[in-house]
C-alpha cells in the first residue's frame, strides 16, 4: 500500500534517497566495492530461490512474531549497524533508533555512529545491540565495550570482516573518504542538493558542529574532516579468534559475531563463545565476489542451527527475501539500507515506513505460501534448482556435485 511519502516499497524509497542526497553521500550507502560482482549476487541469488507454496492452509490468524535471546518480537528482523545515518538525515541515528523501538526490534549502534550510544539509549530506548569494530589497540576496544556494558546494551556484535580496508573506488572519485577532503567535485555535488545542505550538514554543524565518531574515545576523537584522523589506529588486521574470547570474557550478554561465510568459521565462533553468527558479506561492501549469504545460509544452518542464533542479511528488499531466509532456517534478517534508505528520504517516518512496508510483505508471503507461523516456514517451500551455482549446473562447481551425486 501506497503511504503519505507515497513509497509503496523500499525500491521507492531508494529513489526518494538518490534525489535528495549529494552524490558522493548516496553512492557512499548505495554502491557496493571494486566491480560490484558480490553487490548485484547478493540481489540475483534471491531470485534463484523460488517459492513452492502451500494452499488451503487457513492463513487467517497470521503471526510473524519471534524470539531471539529470549526476548519475543513482533518481527523477525533487526536493523544491522551502518554507521553514516547522521549524514543522511538530521538526528538520523535517533530516528532510526526510534522507529526500530515502535516496531519492537533490535536496533544496532555501529562504533562508527555519528551519534553517541548514551544519546541514542537516552532518546530512543527500545532493544539496543552494539556493534564493535575492534582497533589494534585492544585495550582501547575493551572500553568501549565496558561503555557499551554500563550504558546497558542488550548485545554485542563484533564485525570481523574487515581484515583490511576495501576498495570503493568510487568513494575516491567522488572524494567521499574520511577525512573528507572539499574539491571541486563534491562541492558541487553539495551545492545541487540544497535541501540537503541546509536541512542536514549546516544544521549538523550549527547545532552540534562537524560530524565525528561520537563513540570513539578521546584518544582517537575525530571529526570527519580531520586531518589527524588516525587510520593506523582502525588496523585490526591481526585480529583473530582469541579475540572474540577474550570478549566473551568481558561481555556476559549475547556475543554474535558479524560477517561470516563460511560454515567453518561458523563453527569456530560457536566453539570460542559467541551466542549468535551473522552470515553476512556487509551488503557487497567489502570483499567483492564474495558469496551472497544467502547461498551459503543452509550449510551454516546446517552446521550451527540449534546452538547458535543464526541471523543473515546483505540485499534483503523485499519481504519474500526474509521469508526465504527464515524458510532456509536463520532466525532472523538484518537489515541495512532499506531502512537507510527510508531515513534518507524522509527521516524518522522514512525509517518506520521502511519497516512497516517489510511487515506487510512478509505477511503477504506468509499468507499466499501458507504459513501462519514463522515456525511452519522451512525449506518444503522452497525450489532452489541450484543454490550457489549461477549457471544452472553447467558450472565446474555444478559439474563437480553432479559427478559426486552419481558416484555416490
Ligand atoms: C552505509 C553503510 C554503513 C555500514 N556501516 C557498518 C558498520 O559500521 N559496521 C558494520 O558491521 N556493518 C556496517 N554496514 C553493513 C551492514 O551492517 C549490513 O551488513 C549491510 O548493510 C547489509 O546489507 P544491505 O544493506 O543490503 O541490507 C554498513 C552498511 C552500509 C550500507
């Protein structure tokens, strides 16, 4: 159904975003890394999933309605740390913060937020995960993790793949890095989207001064057009399992870690603590090729489920992207620039428009596949010809299970 912002869905609330955003600011969300090869997979491997419904199935009493850490919720989503909503939107973090507490769901404070995780807790409340990017100095991510304790977040999420910095070029081109450096190009870029100037970046900066990372701490404090901005000190690429131990030993609530595809490391996070993975490739941002996690949902199910929470996101727009999903076994969906994309566009009531179209198309796909309850949602309705294989068997891959299945 159409609304006052007049987005029937998040496609419509991406484009109301493309108008209103500098250039710079909405290929920054929207794009993906290098040639885009795992942004458009993450989109395309839905629709290799097809739907094999059931009818008759008296679908009048339906309930999207789940658990996840014990605590129920209307909807089987979470919102997924993306760390630039204040860029987007005046306040954006707390919008976004908000309309995920009306809807009664998770809502993930990136390290990387515009706004403090004390302001968001205070003016927004609701269900508050904390997403941590470690830095090479433990000790420094260890408070943070201890701040995140005290102000009383739920869950911690610590993303792990980002070994290494990833390649969007086009950030460069349209001189979008931090720190920011003004040219020509993005100038103009600004200059063209005068509603967003005003009514976001000199708001920003007459109100609160020049956006920074409201959660770093002293030490690293920075605004995003610093100089002194500190890149050495974000290289985590010796991280390694003993550090999700040693934060299971710091953090008593849910551990999940964020950015696994592989069933092994699946297994490894479950063995050194975590409470919950997140199968994700962080929306085709930064390994590109990387598989959709989608395709490789069902073996990490397989190989975890049942122990461990199991939630997946990158590329779900649609609702029938989270039925597949829950079909396949994860117990929950999360999600990243649909609702970026809402707040893009009309902020808090873009960010409460983007869940609420979700809520509705996973109800319609509920009712017209016949499921009454996310627990009757498994894999019997799904047809998937052939998960993980683009050509349709005819890849060596394809080949290779052929040839096993006949030997077998
Ligand atoms: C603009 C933007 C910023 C993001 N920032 C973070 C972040 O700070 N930490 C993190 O773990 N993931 C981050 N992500 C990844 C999301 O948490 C999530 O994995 C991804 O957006 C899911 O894909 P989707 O956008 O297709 O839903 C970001 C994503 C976007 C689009």
């Amino acid at each position: 159904m159409k609304d006052s912002l007049g987005a029937y869905n998040i496609a419509d609330l991406r484009e109301m975003a493309r108008r209103r955003l500098p250039k710079g600011v909405f290929e920054f969300v929207d794009r993906g890394t290098e040639d885009e090869v795992a942004l458009r997979n993450n989109r395309t491997a839905f629709e290799r999933i097809k739907l094999k419904p059931r009818v008759l199935a008296d679908v009048s009493r339906r309930s999207q309605a789940t658990t996840l850490f014990g605590k129920k919720q209307d909807m089987p989503i979470m919102i997924a740390p993306t760390g630039t909503a204040g860029l987007l939107w005046y306040d954006g973090e707390v919008g976004m913060a908000k309309a995920a507490a009306a809807a009664g769901v998770p809502f993930t404070v990136a390290t990387n937020s515009m706004t403090s995780m004390e302001t968001i807790a205070e003016r927004a409340g609701g269900r508050l995960w904390f997403q941590l990017y470690m830095w090479s100095d433990r000790s420094l991510s260890h408070k943070l993790v201890e701040r995140a304790r005290g102000v009383g977040f739920e869950a911690l999420i610590v993303t792990v793949d980002g070994a290494v910095s990833s390649n969007r070029e086009y950030n460069h081109r349209n001189g979008f890095e931090v720190p920011i450096r003004f040219n020509a190009r993005n100038v103009i870029d600004v200059m063209k989207k005068p509603g967003w100037l005003a009514a976001v970046f000199l708001r920003q900066l007459l109100t609160k001064g020049m956006p920074r990372f409201e959660n770093y701490p002293p030490e690293i404090m920075a605004t995003i057009v610093d100089k002194t901005f500190k890149k050495s000190i974000l290289k985590n690429d010796s991280l390694n399992w003993e550090d999700i131990k040693a934060l299971r030993k710091i953090w008593p609530g849910p551990l999940l870690v964020k950015g696994i595809l592989h069933p092994d490391d699946a297994a490894l996070a479950a063995e050194h603590g975590a409470d919950g993975v997140i199968i994700s490739n962080h929306g085709g941002r930064n390994l590109d090729s990387s598989m959709a996690p989608i395709e490789v949902l069902p073996e990490v199910v397989d190989r975890v489920g049942g122990r461990t929470t199991v939630i997946v996101d990158s590329g779900f727009r649609r609702g029938s992207d989270v039925v597949k999903a829950l079909a396949l076994g994860a117990n929950a969906v999360g999600i990243g620039r649909a609702t970026l994309f809402g707040t893009a566009a009309a902020g808090e009531p873009g960010a409460v428009r983007a869940i609420a179209i979700l809520r509705e198309e996973i109800d319609r796909i509920m009712g017209l596949t016949g499921a009454s309850s996310i627990d009757q949602l498994n894999r019997d309705i799904l047809h998937v010809a052939a998960l993980g294989d683009d050509t349709g068997g005819r890849s060596p891959a394809g080949f290779e299970q052929r040839r096993l299945a006949q030997t077998a």
